[in-house]
C-alpha cells in the first residue's frame, strides 16, 4: 500500500475544543434556564435553598422568598459561591406567605423586572409533632395557613404573573410522603394532612392551567415532590426533642438512611425545565424507597 493511499484512509483528526467552545455548546438544552425567572417560597435555607441553587446553576435568576427578615449564614454562603460563569444569580427577598398582599406584590414585583416570571418552587412549610388530640385549634390553624393556605396563595399570584406576560410556566409544590402515608414514627396528624391536600391542588391546578394551550394560550404545568425523611433545621429539631425516630425514619426505607437537600436538585431541575415538557399533575415520591415495601 502507498503512503497516499495510507493517509487517504487515516481519520480525519478534529481539533479538541477549548474551554471556550465547551462552555458555549448546548448541551442537554432541555435542562437550560437561560434567562428565565423563578421565585421559590422556604428559599432561605434547607431544602427549597439547595434546589434554588440548581436553577442558579442551570442559569436562572432565582428569587429566594422567605419569612426572616434578614437572611440565613446558609443562604449567605450560597450567594457567596453562585458561580456566575453558569449566568444565572440569586436573590433573596422577605416575604410571608401567608399575608396575601405581601404575595401578590412580590411576584409582581419580581416580574416585572424581566417581564416574565418562568416558575414556581414553593418549598416553605412548617411541622408540628402532637397527637390529635394535643393540637389547639391555633396549632391547627398555624400550619394550614402555611402548608396549604399560603402555598395555595403563592401558587396563584405566580400564575397570575405567568398569564399577564404570557410564559408557559412550571410550578412545582413541595408535598410529602406524609401526604401518602401515616408516618410511622411520626405523630402529626395536621401536618400530615396539610400534605395530602398539596397533592389533591397539584392535580386540581393542573387540570385548570394545562388546557390553556387549546386556546393558544401558554399554558401552565403544574407537578409535585413528596420527599422521605430529609435531615434539615426542622427536622434536626424534631429529632433533638425525640433522638429514637431518626432510627425508625432509617429502619422504614430500603437505603436504611435519611435524605440530603442536595438529592433532590436533579429532581427540582428536571420539574422546572422543559426536560419535563409533558408532565403535569404528577406526584414524584423520592424516598429512599420508604412507600415501595
């Protein structure tokens, strides 16, 4: 054989890419959030901060919402690291979910300021460990009006935003495996069905938003997490008060552990992204197995 007929048949080598050339390609585009607008409700810490940082990652510009009026060393630390090769930023804005006004002014506000609002995570809520019996009707009325009341206001207002600037948006409500089951280990009866009732709105909002799109409007997805056991502020505090049912909580799933916040970024990036674009009204159970015996 002749040398040219040896290089006529070589490979063709193609330069590798540079830094640059990698940093720009669109890769896994389903998943980019390149200028989008999220607002996400118990942003200030635990787990709705650390699936808030995903978004920021995937290039949004995340507006964290939460009851403290200054924010948490958590959140500190996270804006602090926001990487902002990946375009996208963090914010951190006070707001209550349960004071409606409050609400609708800050999602128009955040809005407003892009002309677009691409989604809802809303993450806050509250626990509160007593029998049935035990729980005044303060205690019951504390934990609706955050877990299922507020949630329900924040829900609402965001989709207003959506509509008035019409985005196709994503919301996605932080349920839990305590609105599937009786939580073993776990006597917290409101809570548990505060949690039940997020489940039954995610379906019943919807059924309401999806259709928009037989119209020509952008329509509106709406879908849900119910985590197991997941060690944050709130629950280290239950286990501080009854250190026995972290053992129980492991002994009840098939990973014989706890969750970390940071198992479920994946999971928040994929329900806000176009990656999910035909999943609506779902509820995804991410428990270390704890509902599959």
């Amino acid at each position: 054989m002749t040398n040219g007929a040896t290089n006529a048949s070589a490979p063709i080598q193609e330069p590798l890419p540079t830094p640059e050339d990698v940093r720009t390609q669109n890769r896994f585009r389903e998943f980019d959030l390149q200028g989008k607008v999220f607002a996400v409700t118990g942003g200030g810490r635990g787990l709705g901060l650390a699936m808030a940082e995903a978004l920021v990652e995937a290039g949004a510009q995340v507006h964290c919402l939460d009851r403290l009026s200054e924010p948490d060393d958590e959140f500190i630390y996270a804006q602090k690291h926001a990487n902002p090769a990946y375009g996208g930023s963090l914010h951190y804005r006070c707001m209550d979910v349960r004071d409606a006004e409050n609400v609708k002014e800050t999602m128009s506000r955040i809005a407003d300021q892009k002309q677009r609002l691409d989604g809802l995570l809303a993450a806050a809520g509250i626990n509160h460990i007593d029998s049935a019996i035990g729980h005044s009707q303060n205690d019951v009325n504390e934990i609706m009006s955050i877990n299922y009341t507020g949630l329900f206001i924040c829900a609402t207002e965001a989709a207003k935003q959506m509509m008035k600037y019409n985005c196709r948006g994503t919301v996605l409500l932080v349920a839990s495996i305590s609105g599937i089951i009786a939580n073993k280990g776990m006597c917290a009866p409101v809570y548990n069905s505060s949690k039940a009732a997020v489940i039954q709105l995610t379906r019943s909002l919807a059924m309401e938003w999806g259709p928009r799109e037989k119209s020509g409007k952008p329509g509106i997805r709406v879908n849900c997490i119910c985590p197991g056991h997941v060690v944050t502020k709130m629950v280290e505090q239950i286990l501080e008060k009854d250190p026995e049912a972290q053992k129980v909580w492991e002994g009840e799933n098939m990973l014989g552990r706890l969750g970390r916040p940071e198992e479920f970024r994946g999971a928040a990036l994929y329900l806000l992204s176009d990656a999910s674009s035909f999943m609506t009204g779902a509820s995804l159970i991410i428990d270390g197995g704890q509902t599959a015996w």
